[in-house]
C-alpha cells in the first residue's frame, strides 16, 4: 500500500523566466513549506531552495526546475509530501488529512455518512459529510455538535440538514 501523502500547495504557473512557480497553499503558512528540504509534485521528488510570500500564495523555486519552460510544465501538480513527515501535534490538534474519510455516527452508533472534506471560513473548522444517501451536509466541528472519538466523528444527527 502506498505511503500516504498530504497536499501542501498545488503549482498554478510559472513565475517570471528563471524558472519560479507560483503556488496555491493550502498549508497554514509559507512556514510550513520552508520545512521540507524535499517534495513531492506530481511523480517527481524536488528540492525546494526558497519559498516566498507572493500575490495570494506564495513563490517557490526547485534546484531542478531553470527556466519558464520547465516551470510551465509543472503547472496543476500537485506539492506533497509524506504523512509521516509532518511535525507531531499536540493533545486535541489534528491534521485536516486524518478527518478525511473518517465514518460519522450518531452517539448510538448509527452511521451517518463519512467525512469528505473540511473547510475554515473564518469562524473554525466545518466538516462536510456525506451521507449513505449521498446527500452531503456540513457541520460546525464543535463539542456536543461533532467530536472525535477513537478514529471516528461521533454527530449529533440534528445537524445533518
């Protein structure tokens, strides 16, 4: 089975002629980039020499990537590296990565539907489930709303509009 990976940014263009890209993050910050000495985009593993704020995202140049041509051809990848490779959270923090595909069930154990994805729009975490039907609903993840317990959400089915 392959190693899991999580999405940090996704190349939306070439930046400049000395071989730049610009990127979409979808990391916290510029910071959790710098981290990396290496990624992944798309099947080729690259070295990442700077990451630097620009526009709405950020500037990144590659070791391996010169000129805009080569830049251009990186255009859609994806930058990715290994889930082992993320730092350790601390007691309640989570990684957007491990909610998805999480079952959701009731606090009697009827299941609800499985967490497909998770969004912020400012005001905290929202998890969209969908349900068996394949109806999706997005839910505040708040205590007594949807709360992890032991590698699954438990909701309270009120929510599910």
């Amino acid at each position: 089975m392959p190693e899991p990976t999580v999405t940090l940014a996704a190349i939306i263009g070439a930046h400049g002629i000395g071989g730049e890209v610009r990127l979409k993050l979808f990391a916290e910050s510029i910071d959790s980039l710098k981290r990396y000495d290496a990624v992944q985009v798309g099947e080729r593993q690259l070295r990442l020499e700077s990451v630097k704020a620009g526009g709405n995202g950020a500037i990144a140049r590659f070791a391996e990537i010169g000129d805009r041509n080569s830049a251009e051809t990186l255009r859609g990848s994806l930058v990715t590296v290994s889930r082992l490779a993320l730092p350790p959270l601390e007691e309640g923090e989570y990684y957007y990565a491990d909610l998805i595909g999480l079952p959701c069930q009731s606090a009697e154990g009827e299941p609800l539907g499985t967490v497909v994805a998770v969004e912020n729009f400012g005001a905290g975490d929202i998890l969209e489930i969908e349900r068996p039907d394949g109806k999706r609903s997005m839910v505040p993840f708040r205590e007594g709303i949807a709360d992890m317990a032991e590698c699954r959400i438990l909701v309270d089915p009120l929510f599910l509009a």
